[in-house]
C-alpha cells in the first residue's frame, strides 16, 4: 500500500509535528492510544496521558504496531485471571525513542528501536548464562500489569470530571498507543537505516518462530519437520526450517485458507485435521516413515499439542511449544510419554532480545539471511482501523496486520 514506506523519521526525536524529545522529555505527554475497557469490547481511541520514564525506563513513539494471537487472547479475556481493564494492549511494534529516564546508558533520544516483551538487564544469572534467554528480572510475566520500578502506570485516562484513571500495561510493552514507556531492558536498538515497517516483524512473532527452529530445535539439513497453526509464528518456524535446509516441512492447520500462503512460504505438504477421520499424528507418522524430526505447537490448544508430540518419531523426536493456550491448564501427556520423545519451550525463540537481535537484523538487511519479511504482512492500515485488524486476524484473515501510527 502506499505511503507505508515512507516513514518520515529522519531527524526525527519525539511526536511527528517536530516537537524534538527536548522539549517533551520529563514533561507528561497526552497523545492517542486504543483502549480496551472490556473483555472483547471494541477498541476505543482515546486520549490518554502518558508519564514521563522514571529510572531505567524509556519513553517511545510508536510508528508501527502489529497485531500476535496473544493481544487476541487478552483483548477477549481468555484468561481470566489476566482481564485487567482498562488496558492499553500490543507488543508488537517499531519507533523512536522520545526520552530516557535516569541511569539508562545503552539508549537516547532518537534511537530507533523495538520493543521486545521478554527483557534483558544483562547481569542477571540467567542473562550471564548461555543456557537461557528468561531474565531473571525482565522476563515475560503475562500478569504483569503496571511498571516494575513502583507498582504504578504510565498511563492516565482523564474523565469529564478531570479524575485521572489508570490504564493498565500489557507483556513489558503495550504498543497500540502513540507513546509508550517501558524498561529499558525491553527495548532494541535497531540501525537508523532500515524500514521500521519491516523491524516490526522482528519484536515478536518472526523472531519467535525463527528462533525456535534455530535455537530451540537447532533443525540440520534434511529434516523432516511438523508445524501445527500456520498464523505467522507457525510460518515463522516454517522459515526457519526453510532456511536450515529442511527436506520436508508439513503444515497442519484446520483453516483451509493457510495453505495457499503456506506454500508461498516453504509448506511442503499439508494436513487439514478435518478432512481426516484419524489424529493428525497417525497421518503424519505414515508420511514420513514413523514420524518427524521437530514439530512445532503454534496454535495455543492444548489438544494440538499432544498431536504435535506424538507426530514425532520415537527416541529422538523433539516438539517445540511456541505458543500459549490461554486457559492455564496441565500438559496432556502422561509420563511414561516422556521416555519415548522429547519436549522443550521457548519463549521469543530464545533469543536474548539486546544480545541477539542485532545480528540478526544485520544478517536480514545483508541478506546473508534470505528471510521472506514481506510475506508475513497481509495487510497494512492506519492505527486508527484496528478493530477491523483485529477482526481480520480472529476470523483467520490475517497473518499480520501492520498498523501505522
Ligand atoms: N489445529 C490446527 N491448527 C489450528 C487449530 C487446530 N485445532 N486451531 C487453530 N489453528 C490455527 C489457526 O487456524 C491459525 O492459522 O492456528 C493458527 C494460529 O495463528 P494466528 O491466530 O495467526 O496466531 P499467531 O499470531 O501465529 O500466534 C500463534 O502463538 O502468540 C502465540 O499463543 C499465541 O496461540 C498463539 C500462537
Ligand atoms: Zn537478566
């Protein structure tokens, strides 16, 4: 669509009228954000009020948003013991940083970066460790609903009355807002030269499925690899399997529609459960001599899953779970399964988002990694139409909606 590659940031620093981070830093901000006030109410663009970053935190604009099954999940209330409400959802996104709040070294105004819902603070135990990617400080808490560093939230919706009503935050990052303030630990330098548009894909869902075919799984040349739910995570670990030379890569998804974008994106074969009157895993067995190397869990249902690992081949099959069922329940499998494969999780493809990033941006943009970013935006609106993204992606439509701010 036009107009989505040009992004007027040059020389930018805080709003797009040229109100340069100097004048706005310390200074509260009121600005546009989409509002939830009810499990599955309409998105209402309100004006909110946004604070400045208190110490270790960062103030940024949002220039592009993108919408991941997981704002799905909370904006519907899901889960129940996430509905907090009024809420500024999205973790997905691109922008600039407009301030700093104290004792923040690695950014600045003007920087260009990503917000990334799962942090690094790089001196914990686990951020020192090789073994891990949860900090032990800034990792991914879905309950988390204000800001660390005091309990409170940034953000203020002002009433009639002038009563300023908190608005909660949402994974680290709550990017469907104009501004946003997060840790600093949660936000990635990007180089000033590359399409934001584009970085966008790298804040969750591309990364995520890159990173569990690479890091998780760690897929050799010639695998045969399952991958169930083909929204972009799944086509993301597909990507990723793509690009490590996997011989076969079967897609499982009951929405006939994902098979034609699934081919595009490196789908070798594709299991529509619905049209089969036995499991997924039986069939999948069959085609592929007793079972696949990998297979990916992308579709957050716990039903999927226990076709996902028992789809793989005994002894050395390894399922990797990507995606979150949104009802906190236990796994289906008995123990005596987990003798016979084996399972592991990741949370953003196990990536360290400031340790890791980088290098895979600048492998993009070299084009050392050939990764399909384009193929994953279906479509691109203003901020403005997010209730018709949202509308898109629940009905299966989308893969992902880029929203521009
Ligand atoms: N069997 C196979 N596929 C399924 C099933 C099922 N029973 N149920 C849903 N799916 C498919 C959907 O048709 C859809 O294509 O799973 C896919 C999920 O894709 P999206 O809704 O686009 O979600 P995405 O943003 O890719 O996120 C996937 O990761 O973010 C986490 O937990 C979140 O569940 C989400 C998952
Ligand atoms: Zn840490």
């Amino acid at each position: 669509m036009a107009g989505f590659n040009s992004e007027n940031t040059n020389g930018f620093h805080a709003g797009e009228n040229g109100d340069a981070g100097d004048k706005t830093a310390g200074k509260v901000i009121t600005c546009k954000a989409a509002v939830v006030w009810g499990p599955g109410e309409a998105f209402k663009m309100e004006e909110i009020e946004v604070e400045p970053p208190q110490r270790m935190e960062v103030r940024i604009r949002i220039l592009f948003t993108s919408i991941c099954h997981t704002d799905l999940s909370a904006w519907k209330g899901e889960n129940k013991q996430q509905q907090v409400f009024p809420r500024v959802l999205g973790h997905e996104a691109a922008g600039v940083v407009e301030s700093v709040g104290e004792a923040v070294e690695d950014l600045r105004p003007g920087d260009r970066v990503v917000p990334v819902f799962n942090g690094e603070c790089g001196d914990c135990a686990a951020c020192s460790s090789e073994k891990t990617n949860m900090c032990a400080v800034y990792a991914v808490d879905p309950m988390r609903s204000v800001m660390r560093a005091d309990g409170r939230v940034r953000f203020f919706w002002v009433g009639p009355d002038k009563a300023r009503q908190p608005v909660h935050h949402f994974l680290n990052t709550s990017t469907f807002a104009e501004y946003t303030v997060i840790d600093s630990a949660c936000a990635v330098r990007v180089p000033a030269d590359v399409p934001l548009s584009r970085m966008c894909l790298f804040s969750c869902g591309v990364s995520t499925g890159l990173g569990a075919a690479w890091n998780t799984a760690n897929i050799e040349k010639g695998s045969k690899v399952a991958i169930f739910g083909l929204g972009a995570v799944g086509l993301a670990a597909a990507e990723g399997a793509r690009l490590r030379g996997a011989a076969r890569i079967i897609g499982v998804d009951i929405n006939p529609n994902k098979f034609l974008k699934g081919r595009e994106m490196g789908i070798t074969d594709f299991i529509n459960p619905k049209e089969y009157t036995k499991p997924s895993h039986e069939v999948i067995r069959e085609l592929t001599d007793g079972g696949v190397d990998y297979s990916f869990e992308c579709s957050g249902n716990l039903e999927v899953l226990r076709e996902a690992y028992l789809s793989t081949h005994l002894g050395w099959g390894l399922t990797v779970v990507l995606s979150i069922d949104p009802c906190p329940r236990m796994l289906p499998i008995f123990s005596m399964e987990l003798y016979e494969r084996k399972i592991a999780a990741a949370a953003f493809g196990g990536f360290k988002p400031k340790s890791h990033l980088p290098a895979l941006i600048s492998n993009y943009i070299t084009g050392e990694t050939k990764i399909n970013l384009d193929g994953f935006i279906s479509h691109e609106m203003p901020f403005s139409e997010i209730n018709q993204a949202f509308q898109l992606l629940s009905e299966g439509q989308a893969l992902r909606c880029l929203l521009k701010l």
